[in-house]
C-alpha cells in the first residue's frame, strides 16, 4: 500500500489550556487533511461546526481532553486557519471594498501574518459583568462550536414557526454562564433576556465583543489595495479559497 504522505506542525492554542474548567497542555500538534478528510468535509450537514469540529479532531495527532465540538471558539477557529495553513499553505485571496479609490479589489494575504492573541489571566476579570440599569451580576462564557450549531438550528426552526429571527437573543444567551451566582441554561434564559432594558443588552453585546476580541485570531486583516496602495482594514471572511485554493 501506497503510503498517506502528510504535514505535520505544533501549535500552541490561544486559551493556553487555561480557559476551561480544567486547564490542559496547549500544544497541540496538527496533520494536513487527506483527500478522505476533503470529501468529508464536503458532504451534506446540518450541523456544519460538528462536521469541522469532528474533522479537525481526526487531523490532530494530539489527543486533547475535551472534543474540539467543546472547545472555546477562539481555539477552534485557530486550529481551523492551522488546518488549512497545514494542507494548502497561508497564501488566501481577500476581497475587499477599497475607500480610498471607491473600487472592489482582490488581495492576497498572509493566514501566518494575522495576530494571535493569548489568553492573559487579567482577562478573568472582563468574563463578570454588572449590568447598569438592573444590576444584575452576569458571569459570561466563550461560545463553543456545539453552541453555534444549536443556535443556527434553533433559530432556524423558530423562523420557520414564527417568521422571527431570534439569532441575536441565542447568542448573547449562549455567552450567559450565570446570573447573580446561579447557573443557568443559556438557551431557555433567551425568554429572560427579552423582559431586559435594550440599554443592558446593549452594554452586554458590547462587553461580549470586547471579550471575543481579546483572545484569538484578530478578525481584522490589514491589505493594500492593489490598485491605489493604501492600506485598508478588512473583516477576514471565508470563502470557498479558504479550503478550494487555486493550485498554480
């Protein structure tokens, strides 16, 4: 039999193992996909965060404690740019809206140039949050890729009953460890959500994006734009390159 030719590199995971109820090594060490792993990939699902979850564990030749359908998002969406880096190189083609010459440009970037962000244990104060109109005492958690297919179902599915997108309720719930010390179920709390001020939910949202910015891949690449060289900011987005790259 032919043998499987592969690429093999290490990585450390942006939580630093730290981020979880039991902390763990965060090295993890990380295979290029084989053609089985692409047609996986490729095949039809309902639940498309467990399909890349599932497959980038079968591509980790680290075994890690938790599934990576568990991990943080930062360091699933870390190791998913690593699995491609791994199989296809970091070369990725971004298109982008210049504002300096009012033109739509191709540019290519760099998946190992975009900053990674560590976890610092100064960040465990940013996770309690003191809402200012109730005052309620809020004690936030990273979403996980098990809680973005749940809310894509659940929204789905209320739409469908309904006609009303409950997608922005679903997320922030999901962010929702406990209130005033008590657990909760984050998906059955959204009903509790929709009794709060706008204002709370609002500072709440932002206090979510400050968090999910701290700690991961920055989702804000730097280009220039080809056609005039002024360099713009782009929110990275994936396309069909991300895992189709065209092979000169």
């Amino acid at each position: 039999m032919e043998q499987i030719v592969t690429i093999e590199e290490e990585y450390t995971l942006p939580s630093k193992g730290l981020m979880y109820a039991k902390p763990f090594d965060p090295t993890v060490k990380l295979r290029s996909m084989t053609v089985a792993d692409e047609m996986r990939r490729l095949s039809q699902t309902k639940t498309p965060f467990k399909q890349m979850a599932d497959l980038i564990e079968s591509c980790l030749l680290t075994k890690l404690p938790i599934p990576v359908y568990d991990l943080n998002m930062c360091d699933y969406t870390f190791l998913l740019h690593k699995l491609r880096i791994t199989t296809y190189g970091s070369n990725y083609t971004l298109r982008a809206y210049c504002p300096h010459c009012d033109s739509v440009v191709s540019s290519e970037v760099n998946l190992e140039d975009i900053p990674v962000k560590m976890y610092d244990k100064s960040m465990k104060d940013d996770f309690t949050v003191t809402l200012p109109k109730s005052g309620k005492v809020i004690q936030l958690r990273l979403q996980t890729p098990r809680d973005c297919d749940t809310i894509a179902l659940k929204a789905k599915e209320h739409e469908e009953e309904t006609g009303e997108d409950i997608t922005p309720l679903l997320n922030v719930s999901s962010h929702i460890k406990s209130i005033d010390g008590t657990p909760l179920n984050s998906i059955l709390f959204m009903e509790e959500i929709k009794r709060w001020s706008a204002y709370d939910f609002t500072y709440l949202v932002q206090k979510i994006e400050n968090i999910e910015k701290k700690v991961g891949l920055d989702s804000i690449v730097k280009v220039e734009c080809p056609k005039c060289h002024n360099t713009i900011d782009v929110t990275f987005r994936y396309t069909e390159e991300f895992f189709r790259p065209h092979i000169d």
